[in-house]
C-alpha cells in the first residue's frame, strides 16, 4: 500500500511538485488527442508564478536594482575623484609653471640690473673729472721758482677762492689725509689704474685714510696752508704715493678726458 505525503491545509506544493504535475497532465493531454484545447491554459496556469515565487523575484529584482544603483553611484564618485585629481594636478603644474616663469623673470630682470650697474660702475671707474669745477690753471707744471725746494713747480695750481670745493678726478682710495709740510693739508689718493693724485693747501679735509672715493666726490675745501702766498689748490699726479715720482698733470688730466 502506497502513502502520500498530504500538502496539508496551510502547506503549498513546492514549485518543483507543481512544475513537475503540470508537464505530466500536459502529456496526459497530448496523448489522448486533447492538448490542443487545454494544452495552453494548463501552460499558462504553469508559467504563472506562485505568490510564494512572486515576492521572492521581486526581492531579487530590487536588490538587482539597488545593487545596480549603488555601483553607478561608485563609479559616478570614482570618475568625479578622478576628474577632481586630474583637475589638481594641472593647476598645481599650472602654479609650477608659473612660479617658475616668474623665477625666471625675475632672474633676468636682476641679471639685466647687476650688468647694468656693473656698466655704469666701470664708466664711473674710466670717467676723471677737474680737480676745482670752472677754473683754470694759474700755475704751470714744471714753473721755475724759489718758492719751490726742488726749483720748479712738481704739480698745477688750479685758481680756487678760500673754501671750494675740490674733488676727486677719479675713483680710487685715500691713502693720505691729514698735514703734509709744504702741502700744509693735503689728500692723496690711490687711483684705480695704479696712479697716484695729490691735493695741497686746503683749509679742511673731508676724508679718511681707506675711504674709497668716486669721481666727482668732495673731499675737501681749498685753502692757504702750508708754503703758499694765497688760496689756490696745488694738484699733482704721481707714478707713487711720494714726492718726487710726479709727471705732467696737464697731460694726466687730458689722457683721461679732462678739458684743462
């Protein structure tokens, strides 16, 4: 004696056993001639899902759904991130680059500076100047005399009233300043070129020893001491920085460019 198992009252047949009794009725059907007529609602009654089967696909559908949403999300934020970070390193090579352009600006514009100065530096250093500004020479190089323990004048007077300015001719570095006996005050500067000037008789002095001078400075006011009969400026050019080593200062002055 065969037993069944009952479905029961509250029990449904699984979708298997249903799926399994629709194909054997529909080849029930088949064999006796009928399935044309009921072969289709019996196919249609088989493919319609089962409550049970209905909420279950459509647990899978929306978590298809969300599960499809939430990656778009993903990659949505992904592209935007790296558009974010592709976007960051442009501006940050944009900034390099133009900090370093600006670097490169500023480099010249400096190096233009400097070589500008340093061209007018060495036209400053090749310019000479007179001694006294609008004078002119009252006493001439090589003047015989008494007045003179070598004999003759080793320097030009240049005409200066008590007080003129004097200057530099050129640039160089005081190596004299202070009482030089018959010079009564005097300054004597090393010149860049390796020559020597001096400036005699003056009633003050406006620079040290070591001081460097460029031309055109004032360094002192022009006077009557020492062996003089009246204000005026005694200037000199020397191959040395000691009497003696004197040579024409009217030719000096004029080899560097200097109208006297």
């Amino acid at each position: 004696m065969a037993f069944t198992r009952a479905t029961g009252k509250h029990r449904r047949p699984s979708r298997t056993a249903r799926t399994t009794r629709n194909l054997a009725g529909i080849a029930t059907l088949a064999a006796s001639g009928v399935v044309a007529t009921v072969a289709s609602p019996a196919l249609a009654a088989a493919e319609e899902p089962a409550p049970h089967d209905t909420g279950l696909h459509q647990a899978v559908a929306i978590g298809d759904a969300l599960a499809d949403r939430v990656e778009a999300q993903a990659d949505a934020q992904q592209a935007a991130a790296e558009t974010a970070a592709a976007q960051a390193r442009a501006e940050a090579e944009a900034k390099r680059l133009a900090e370093a352009a600006k670097k490169k600006a500023e480099a010249e514009r400096e190096a233009k500076e400097r070589a500008a100065r340093d061209a007018e530096r060495k036209r400053l250093l090749a310019t000479f100047v007179a001694p006294v500004d609008g004078s002119y020479v009252s006493t001439p190089y090589k003047a015989s005399s008494g007045l003179w323990s070598s004999g003759s004048h080793t320097g030009i007077d240049f005409h200066a009233a008590y007080g003129t300015p004097v200057h530099a001719v050129g640039a160089g570095t005081v190596v004299e300043a202070g009482w030089g006996g018959a010079y009564g005050n005097n300054v004597v500067i090393k010149m860049n070129d390796g020559t020597y000037t001096q400036y005699g008789h003056l009633s003050s002095i406006g620079v040290t020893v070591g001081q460097t001078v460029m031309p055109g400075d004032q360094i002192a006011l022009s006077g009557n001491t020492g062996n003089t009969t009246g204000p005026h400026l005694h200037f000199e050019a020397r191959t040395g920085p000691d009497y003696g080593s004197d040579i024409d200062p009217i030719a000096y002055l004029r080899a560097h460019g200097v109208t006297v």
